[in-house]
C-alpha cells in the first residue's frame, strides 16, 4: 500500500465532517483536491471507505475500522516529530484549544509570539459555541478553553487574560431609531452561546415588543447588524475596526456595559504536557505586555 499521511488527514476530516464540501471548507482545499485524494486513498483498498446515495455521503463500517487506525498512524508519527525534537534539546508537541467564538478576536495576539519562539510547537484551535467549549475541556479533548464566563460543574484552573465588555450596537445611522424603545429587532447569539446569555439576563423583565432574530455566530450577528437588521449585544474585542470606520455605534443604555472576564481554562486534574506548561510559563511572563500592545484601545470604551 502506498497511502501518505495528507491522504489519511483529508479522509478522517471527511469522516468527521461526512462531507466532502465540508471537509474541504476545514482544510482549506478545493473540493476536487479533497475528491482527488479521496479517491487515491480508496484505490488501496478493495473494499468501499464511503458510499454516496443521493447527496448523502455515508462511511462504510470499514471506513470507520480504517479511521480509527489512520489517527493512531498520524498520532504515531507526530510523537516520532517531537521525539526528534527532543533529542534536538527543542520543545515540541501539540496544543489543542478549544474556544468561544469571539476568542478569536483574543486568542492569536496570546499566542503568535509564543509559537514563534518554539516553532517546533503544533496547535489545533476549535471555534464554537460555549456549550461545545465545555463539552470538549470535560470530555478531555483539548489543553485549554478560552471562555468569558467560567463553568459552574468544572473544576479547572483559570488564568485571566483581558476583559471582555458587552455594548448595546446598532447600524450607526439607525442610532436614534435604537435608542427609541420597540423600534428594532433584537438580534442573539444561538443557545449555548455566553453573549446570549449575557443578552437575556439584560432584556429579562424589560418590556420588548419587538421581533427577535437569532444567528449562528458572532460575525452574523455582526453583519446583520451592520445590514440594519436591528441591534445586538455584542462583544466590544470584536467590533473594533466597525467603530472606527463608524458602520457601528454603541447605543448607550442604563446597565451597559456588561463586563466579564476572558480566562484561559484547563482541568485540575489534566497533566499538562511540556509545551502546555511553557505556554502558560509565557503567559505569566508576557501578558500584561500584550494587553499593553494590542488591547489598550479598549480602555477607551
């Protein structure tokens, strides 16, 4: 057999996904260079990995039984790279971060100069909602969690990062139409999502005798509201460049802003491998800098 490594990744990311325009989208590959490889994988075998019926993609229970195997094959060689590494006196291994949607806005300006310090350093980043976040710190999959509110049935390790603020917002020339009460649909977060929450609690007992709109993300919620489909709470780390370029504007309202904290999370119990520890050694070391050098605009709001 003569399967690579990148066949094995693109297959288990079709698995995961049951898509191959999905798996595609993760990637970040064409849908014909996933078909491609896809179909090279499966002339090694004589037996199906997938069947499509319709536009269904289904696995097989051997492609299942040859899954399983290709993520022990690829965690296999990824302990022999940082092996080498070691021998090499260089840090390496794997990170795996799972975080709240809007800790994209945060995570990267926490992380870039650390990996460029220890290139030998892997990392894996899921963006999700808060519920999957929890879900994948409990089931221990991951290192750590970014989230901005912590969780009650988790004991974990928490080591605070920045603050998060939450503003009413609105299409900047829809300002005094939001400000009037009843005039724009409020626009949420999904379940599961901490702003929705926050947003809630805020509207709970407040008269609100408009249509609500929910969306998927915060970058939705974002462009809709920029649409002038109504307002939202939202996340000041995440509408940065909006209020500058005035598509944005913060309706200022009684109670507002909402301000919780972004910390980084890990489970009491997880035995932190060496390059987890070095990066919250970095941490400790570097992030009252970085807040200093990449978050001090929001001192303003």
């Amino acid at each position: 057999m003569h399967y690579t490594l990148h066949q094995l990744r693109i297959f288990i990311e079709v698995v995961d996904c049951k898509s191959i325009t999905k798996a595609s989208q993760q990637l970040h590959l064409t849908q014909p260079a996933v078909s491609i490889q896809i179909k090279k994988l499966q002339e090694q075998f004589e037996i199906p990995l997938i069947e499509v019926v319709g536009k269904q993609l289904y696995v097989t229970d051997f492609g299942f039984e040859v899954a399983n195997y290709a993520r022990k094959i690829l965690e296999y060689s990824d302990q022999l790279k940082y092996k080498t590494q070691s021998f090499r006196n260089e840090l390496g291994g794997k990170i795996k971060f799972s975080i709240a949607s809007t800790g994209k806005y945060v995570l990267p300006f926490f992380l870039a100069k650390f990996l460029e310090k220890h290139p030998g350093i892997d990392t894996s980043i899921d963006v999700t909602n808060k519920l999957n976040v929890i879900r994948d710190l409990e089931e221990n999959k991951v290192d750590f969690a970014l989230v901005s509110t912590l969780p009650k049935k988790l004991e974990v390790n928490a080591f605070p990062l920045i603050e998060n603020k939450l503003f009413l917002v609105c299409k900047t020339d829809m300002l005094s139409k939001a400000k009037a009460k009843d005039k724009l649909p409020l626009i949420y977060r999904e379940n599961g999502s901490a702003t929705r929450n926050a947003m809630i609690d805020y509207f709970k007992g407040k008269p609100q005798n408009v249509k609500s709109i929910q969306l998927t993300s915060n970058e939705a919620v974002k462009q809709a509201v920029i649409s002038g489909m109504g307002k939202s709470i939202m996340p000041l780390i995440g509408i940065k460049h909006e209020l500058k370029s005035g598509d944005l504007s913060i309706v200022k309202v009684r109670g507002l802003p909402i301000t919780t904290q972004w910390n980084l999370i890990y489970l009491k119990e997880k035995m932190l491998s060496p390059a987890a520890r070095a990066y919250l050694s970095f941490l400790a070391l570097n992030t009252e800098k970085i807040i200093e050098e990449s978050f001090k605009w929001i001192k303003n709001y």
